[in-house]
C-alpha cells in the first residue's frame, strides 16, 4: 500500500495536470515516485528533465548511476519501526 495516494487527474491542479499530461505524451512515467513528485510539478519536471538528460548521456553507465545514488542518500527517509 502506498503511503501517499495517487493525484487523480481531475484533481490535479493546472500546473500539476500540465506536467502529468506532458509525462504521458511522452511516454514518461507517472507512478512510483511520480506519485509524490507530481504535488510539486516543479520538481516532477526538473526530475524528469535530470533524469533523461542522464538517460540520454554519453557517459558509462557506471557513472550515470552516480547522481541517482546521491539524490536517493539524500532524499529524507522516515525511519523503520
């Protein structure tokens, strides 16, 4: 069960249905941490845009994990119970 629940769309607020609306266009995706994501479209679409630039990189792929390692080490975690 998913601690934050889904935005449906016609709930979303108009910044938030654009990003969603533009993810789905191109095929991006809009579940698992999207989930918590698309309540600050700024950060949904500077995720994805971080994301696909790393995607779309020339470096090794050892090295493009880099940055998504140090954004989950970073990312604040509620503690196990």
């Amino acid at each position: 069960m998913s601690r934050i629940s889904a935005l449906a769309p016609g709930r979303m607020t108009a910044e938030q249905r654009k990003v969603y609306d533009e993810s789905v266009a191109r095929g991006l995706p809009t579940g698992g941490p999207c989930t918590a994501y698309i309540r600050i479209p700024q950060f949904m679409a500077i995720n994805q845009e971080m994301s696909n630039y790393l995607r779309n990189s020339s470096q090794p792929d050892h090295l493009r994990q880099i940055p998504a390692s140090l954004q989950w080490c970073r990312s604040p975690r509620t503690p196990s119970t």
